[in-house]
C-alpha cells in the first residue's frame, strides 16, 4: 500500500515558528508581579475562607496563591462586562474566560484560541444538526454534548447566569465576552495545576465513548499498560515536562499532542501534529491553514491549495487572508519528532505506516463503496434526504462514525484490541446489515446491480464471489481453507 504522506513531502510553505526551535519557556507570564494582588482582592480570600472553605482551600495550594494572584485577579470585571455583578464591595464576573487568563498567560490564550478545541461547538452547530435534534434534546443536550463540546453561556438580566448554560466547562464554550473555551476544562479549579493538566484524566473526560474513543485506545496500548506500571516515574511535577529529558517511562496523551520534545516547544494547540482527520466517514489528510489573524482552520487535500494572501473561508464562514499552511506531512513530522526521543526512525515510520495503512484500507474497502452506494440512494430517491429515519442510514452512521472512529483511533495511538474491536465492527454490519439493507432500500434487482458495482467487483470483497470456499472457522470440521 502506498504511503501518500511521503510524496506530500516538504512541498508547502511553514510559517516559522509553529513546529519551532525557540527556547522553551519564554515569556511565561505577560504582566509583571506589580498588577496583581491588591488588598482589595485580600478581602475575598478572607470571606470567603470562611463561606467557601474547600474552593479557597485548592486556591490556597495553587501556584497563583504562591505567586500572590488572588481571587480578584481572576473575577474581576468591568462595569460594562455584561455579567458584571456587584459583590461586596467589588465588581466581579463568576466566569473567568480564557481572554481572562490570557491576561497573564498571552501565549497559552493565543493558541487556544485558534485551536480545534475552541471551535468544538461551533461544528456540532454546523455539521450535524440533525444528530442532537434527533437523538437528543435540550436535556441531553445540557447534561451530555454541551459538558464536552461546550455551552452558549448566556446572562440574565441581574447579571446571573442562567442555569441551563452554566455550571460549564466545555472545551468550547462560548463566554459572553465572546471568546471560545474554559481554560478549566483541563485545568481543574482552584489549583490550575499543569501537573494535573498532563495527565490522561484531563483528556479522557471527554476523550471516551463513540465520538472519541481514546481512553479505551490509551488503556489498552503498551504506553497505556506502562503508564499503569510507571506513573510515579513520570515527573509529572516537574518545570519543564520535555520527553526523552525530563521524563521516558512512557506517553500520556498530552506528550504525543501537546507536549514538549527535543527542541519542539509544548502547544495549547491540541490539533497541530493530526495528519489525518480520523472522524470523517472517509478519512482525508489535511492542511493546517494558519490566517493573517492567528486564527486556523484544517482542509482536506482533496481541495485547491490555497496561496499565501488568498481569502478563504474560516470555521465560522467568515473570510480570511491565508498566512502559512502546514502540509500533512510537517504535522506528521512534527508528531513523530516527540516519537523519536524514545523510538528509532525506523521504528517510528512503521508504526506510522502501520496506521496509515489501516486507514487507508478502512477507506478504500468499506467507507468509499458505502459511501458511493448512499449518495445513489439518495439521488436515486430511495431514501428520504430526513437522515436517521431509514435503518440503512443507522446501518451506515454506526460503520463509519462508532465502529471506524474505533479502529482508525486504536490504529492511531497503538491498540491492537481496539483496532480489531473497531474493524470487526465495521465488518459485521458491512456484511451483516448494511448489503441486504441496500436491496431493502432499492428492490432486489436495483440492489444486486449496485453491489456488484461497488462492492463484489471490487478485489477487496471477491471472497464474496467464491461461496462454495470451504471456512474451518465456524467449526464443522470441512479442515482447511481452500487458497485457491
Ligand atoms: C463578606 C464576605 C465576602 C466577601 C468579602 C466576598 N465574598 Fe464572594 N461570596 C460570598 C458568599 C457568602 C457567596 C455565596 C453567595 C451565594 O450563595 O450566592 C459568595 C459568592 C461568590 C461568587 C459566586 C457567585 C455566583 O455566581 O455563584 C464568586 C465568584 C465570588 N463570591 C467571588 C468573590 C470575590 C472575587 C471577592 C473579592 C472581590 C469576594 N467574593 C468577596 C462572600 C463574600
Ligand atoms: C486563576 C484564576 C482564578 C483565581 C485566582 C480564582 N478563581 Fe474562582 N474561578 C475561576 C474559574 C476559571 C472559575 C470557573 C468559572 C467559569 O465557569 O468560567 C471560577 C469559579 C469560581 C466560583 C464559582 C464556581 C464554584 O465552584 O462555586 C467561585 C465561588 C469562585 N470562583 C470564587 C473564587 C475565590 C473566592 C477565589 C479566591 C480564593 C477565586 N475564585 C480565585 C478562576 C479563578
Ligand atoms: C464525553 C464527551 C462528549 C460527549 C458527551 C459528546 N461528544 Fe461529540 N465529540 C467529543 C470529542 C472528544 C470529539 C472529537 C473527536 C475527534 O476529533 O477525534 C467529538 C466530536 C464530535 C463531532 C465531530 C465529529 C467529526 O466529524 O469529527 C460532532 C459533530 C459531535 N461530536 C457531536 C456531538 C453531539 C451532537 C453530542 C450529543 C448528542 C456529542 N457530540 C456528545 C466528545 C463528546
Ligand atoms: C486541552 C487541555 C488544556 C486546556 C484546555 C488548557 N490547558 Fe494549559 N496546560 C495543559 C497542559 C497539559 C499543560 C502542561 C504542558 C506541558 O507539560 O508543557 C498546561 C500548562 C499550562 C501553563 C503552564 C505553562 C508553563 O510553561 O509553565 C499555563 C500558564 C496554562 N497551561 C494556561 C492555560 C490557559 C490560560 C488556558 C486557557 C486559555 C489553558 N491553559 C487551557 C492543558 C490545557
Ligand atoms: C493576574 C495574572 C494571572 C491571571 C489572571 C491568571 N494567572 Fe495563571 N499564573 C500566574 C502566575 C504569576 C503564575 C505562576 C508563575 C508561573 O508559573 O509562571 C501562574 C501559573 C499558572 C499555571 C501553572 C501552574 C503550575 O502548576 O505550575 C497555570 C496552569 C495557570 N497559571 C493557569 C491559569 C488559568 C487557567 C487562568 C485563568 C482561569 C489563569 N492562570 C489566570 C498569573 C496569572
Ligand atoms: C471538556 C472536553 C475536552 C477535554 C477535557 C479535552 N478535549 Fe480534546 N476535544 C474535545 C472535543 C469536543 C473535540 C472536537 C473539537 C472539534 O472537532 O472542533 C476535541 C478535539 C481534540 C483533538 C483534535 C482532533 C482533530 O480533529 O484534529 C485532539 C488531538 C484532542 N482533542 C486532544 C486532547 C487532549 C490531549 C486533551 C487533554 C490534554 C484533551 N483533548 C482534552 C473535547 C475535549
Ligand atoms: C504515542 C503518542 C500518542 C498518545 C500517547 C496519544 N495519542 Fe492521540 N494520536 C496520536 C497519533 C499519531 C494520532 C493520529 C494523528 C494523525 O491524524 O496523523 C492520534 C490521533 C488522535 C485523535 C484524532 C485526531 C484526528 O486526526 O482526528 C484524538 C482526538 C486523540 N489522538 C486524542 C488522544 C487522547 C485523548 C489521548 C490520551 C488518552 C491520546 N490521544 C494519546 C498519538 C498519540
Ligand atoms: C517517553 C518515551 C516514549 C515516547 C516519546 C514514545 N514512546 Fe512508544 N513506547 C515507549 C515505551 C516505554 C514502550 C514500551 C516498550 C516495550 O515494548 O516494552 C513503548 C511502546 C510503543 C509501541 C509498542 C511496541 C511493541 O513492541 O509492541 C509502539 C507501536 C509505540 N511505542 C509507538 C510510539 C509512537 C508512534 C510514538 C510517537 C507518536 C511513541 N511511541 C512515543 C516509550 C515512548
């Protein structure tokens, strides 16, 4: 199988300074210790050691209270702030934003902010509406999709929050003051530990389940057994977190994604080394396009390459002037560079060729024909464009969506139970439901000529044209396969 990652090689420009080489920790916080920690803020800690003794209790043990960055410095608000209350004395918001943090911690709050994760609920908004309204509803909305993905916050007229948008901290979030995010999504509050951010708990609270199975992947990989084994090897408390150096036990999700390698700077942008997007119903690879504002989106190689100065379309439909683009294989790079500290090349790169092989096959055997079959039967008339109505679009969500999101996941991050788990899966309902699904939608005849189109003339299923092959495997003693 050919490795298209290779022949994307080396062919875009990089704006300097994404996947870069400067020091470490610069300009760690961008205020200067004078702007914080008034004795106006003492008062809160005070109050409130007596109102809320737990909550100041985790501020007490945090690096802000060491640092003398006290309550106000984080609630405070202007009078014009929409959820501005007054409060004994004081005016303060309850929501601190990442625009908040991004105070003191500009270079966490720019990269956040152009990140996947901030625009996590802007594409449940965008991309399929129809799976919250038809399989949810507010409730599950609120208590489900919005904890991970992220609320609206939206403030009643005193200024309070209305409670069914908050309490939340989903990883995109939209604040009232308009930014996207909650910085306490991996950092828990009051202690905003990075020690804590670094473990696999901070992602899987989300990262688990059908939308993003990487809990059970992580569980079940060598880095997750050893991780299990090691994880008071880790150094977790440490400074600097740089794999290979400060720490080489194993990964958590935040070393492959985030953290720091070599001479690679650690990110909050979670989705810059991603070559592929793995939960498509076909996997493409993609560019990372950075605009003149900071902001980024990703596009498939399917699409034009767009030049540096064109205006394209952002993530929220707005146009923007195209700084640098990252090709697939910078990201890939730029992944494996935090491979390489514990790894060989030539290991690296087939472990990778491992995983691109199981997305392409995924691809190329099942998502591309089922796809190509879904798209006649709509055209066709077949099926009602009303998706999640006919058992043949569950048949095809669940392939592709729960049981391929599965296998390419497991193939990613070095699973093999979930890998298999994933791919046989897709396997049963491919063979299972989804073929005589198609001749229920289209009739015997319109349904035999479709298979034959796009799924028994194809060298991937041929088995299928071979019914007399004896198969030891369910057990009636015929001995052994017939290779012919
Ligand atoms: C004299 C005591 C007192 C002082 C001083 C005080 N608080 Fe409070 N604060 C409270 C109490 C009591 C509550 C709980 C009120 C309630 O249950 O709604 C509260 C609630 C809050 C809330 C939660 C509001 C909500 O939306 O639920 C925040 C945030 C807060 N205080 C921050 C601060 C900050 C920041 C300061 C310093 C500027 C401060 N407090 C000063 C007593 C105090
Ligand atoms: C580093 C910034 C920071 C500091 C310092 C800080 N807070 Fe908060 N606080 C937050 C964030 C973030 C939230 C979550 C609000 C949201 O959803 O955005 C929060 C939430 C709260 C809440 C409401 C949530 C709850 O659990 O009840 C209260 C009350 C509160 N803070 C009080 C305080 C008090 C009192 C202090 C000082 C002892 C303090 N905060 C210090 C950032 C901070
Ligand atoms: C446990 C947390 C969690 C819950 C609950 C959740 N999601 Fe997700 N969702 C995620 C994560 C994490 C991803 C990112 C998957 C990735 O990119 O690998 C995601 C991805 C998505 C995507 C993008 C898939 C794609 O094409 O990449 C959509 C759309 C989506 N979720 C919709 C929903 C809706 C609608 C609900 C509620 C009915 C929901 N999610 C509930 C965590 C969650
Ligand atoms: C996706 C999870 C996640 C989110 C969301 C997140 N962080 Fe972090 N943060 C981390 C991790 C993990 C680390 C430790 C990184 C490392 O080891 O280098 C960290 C470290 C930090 C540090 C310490 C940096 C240093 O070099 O000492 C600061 C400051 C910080 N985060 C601020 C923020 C702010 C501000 C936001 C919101 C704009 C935010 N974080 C959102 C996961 C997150
Ligand atoms: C008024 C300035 C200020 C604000 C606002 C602020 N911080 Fe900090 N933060 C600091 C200082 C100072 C330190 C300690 C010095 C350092 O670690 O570089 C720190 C340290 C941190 C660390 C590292 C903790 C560790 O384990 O070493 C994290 C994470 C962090 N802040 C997150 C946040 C988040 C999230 C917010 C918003 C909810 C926030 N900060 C708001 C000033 C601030
Ligand atoms: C509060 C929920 C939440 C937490 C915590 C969280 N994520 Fe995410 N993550 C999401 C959602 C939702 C998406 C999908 C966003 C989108 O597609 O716009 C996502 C997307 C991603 C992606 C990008 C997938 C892509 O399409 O490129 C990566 C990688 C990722 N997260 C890693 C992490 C890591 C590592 C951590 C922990 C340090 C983490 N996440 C913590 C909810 C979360
Ligand atoms: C050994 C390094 C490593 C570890 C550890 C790891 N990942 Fe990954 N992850 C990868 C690689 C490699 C990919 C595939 C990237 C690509 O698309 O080329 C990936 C893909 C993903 C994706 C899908 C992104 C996409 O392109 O659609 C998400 C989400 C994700 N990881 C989250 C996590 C979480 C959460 C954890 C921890 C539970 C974790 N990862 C642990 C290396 C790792
Ligand atoms: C901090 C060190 C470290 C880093 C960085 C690291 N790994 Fe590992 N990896 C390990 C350890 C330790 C093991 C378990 C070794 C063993 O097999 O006994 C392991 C095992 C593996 C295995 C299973 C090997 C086998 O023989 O079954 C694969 C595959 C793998 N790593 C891939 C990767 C990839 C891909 C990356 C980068 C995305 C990566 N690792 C980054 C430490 C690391």
């Amino acid at each position: 199988m050919k490795h298209h990652l290779q022949s994307l090689s080396c062919t875009l420009v990089l704006l300097a300074g994404l996947f870069n080489a400067l020091p470490l920790q610069a300009d760690k916080v961008t205020l200067d210790s004078s702007s914080w920690g008034s004795a106006e803020g003492q008062a809160c800690v005070d109050c409130h050691s007596k109102s809320s003794a737990g909550l100041t209790h985790q501020w007490k043990n945090s690096a802000h209270a060491l640092a003398n960055v006290n309550c106000l410095d984080c609630h405070q608000a202007y009078q014009e702030d929409v959820d501005a209350i007054e409060h004994e004395g004081s005016i303060i918001a309850t929501i601190v934003s990442p625009k908040d943090c991004g105070r003191c911690h500009e270079t966490e709050y720019q990269q956040q902010k152009g990140s996947v994760h901030s625009k996590a609920l802007t594409i449940i908004q965008n991309r399929m509406p129809a799976l919250s309204e038809h399989f949810g509803s507010p409730s599950i909305n609120d208590a489900g999709c919005a904890k991970c993905h992220g609320s609206t916050v939206k403030v009643r007229g005193d200024g309070t929050l209305d409670p069914a948008s908050w309490p939340n901290s989903g990883i995109g979030r939209i604040n009232p003051d308009g930014s996207l995010g909650s910085c306490s999504s991996c950092h828990g509050r009051h202690q905003f530990s990075k020690a804590q951010a670094r473990e696999p708990a901070a992602c899987t609270y989300c990262h688990s389940g059908p939308d993003s199975p990487d809990k059970e992947v992580y569980e079940s990989s060598k880095h997750g057994m050893m991780y299990e084994s090691h994880k008071a090897r880790l150094n977790m408390d440490s400074d600097q977190w740089v794999a290979g150096k400060d720490y080489s036990a194993t990964v958590t999700c935040v070393s492959c994604h985030m953290g720091a390698a070599g001479n690679m700077k650690s990110t909050h942008d979670v989705g810059m080394r991603d070559a592929w997007n793995l939960n498509a119903a076909v996997s493409t690879q993609q560019y990372l396009i950075i605009f003149e504002d900071g902001d980024k989106r990703e596009l498939s190689t399917t699409e034009p390459l767009p030049r540096r100065g064109e205006s394209i379309s952002k993530m929220d439909g707005s146009m923007g002037k195209v700084k640098a683009v990252a090709s697939p294989q910078r990201r890939r790079d730029a992944m494996s560079k935090t491979c390489l500290e514990c790894h060989s090349k030539g290991f690296t790169n087939n472990a990778m060729a491992q995983f691109d092989n199981v997305v392409e096959l995924f691809n190329e055997k099942y998502a591309k024909p089922a796809q190509a079959i879904m798209q006649e039967l709509y055209s066709a008339g077949l099926l009602t464009p009303l998706p999640f109505d006919e058992p043949i679009e569950m048949t095809y969500w669940n392939l592709w969506h729960s049981s391929g999101t599965l296998a390419r996941h497991g193939a990613a991050m070095g699973s093999p139970s979930m890998t298999w788990k994933g791919m046989s899966e897709v396997g049963s309902s491919f063979y299972g439901k989804f073929i005589s699904q198609i001749r229920e939608a289209a009739g015997q005849d319109k349904g035999d000529a479709l298979i034959k189109q796009h799924i028994s003339g194809s060298k991937h299923h041929d088995w299928l044209n071979h019914p007399n092959k004896a198969n030891p495997i369910l057990g009636f003693g015929q001995g052994k396969v017939d290779n012919d």
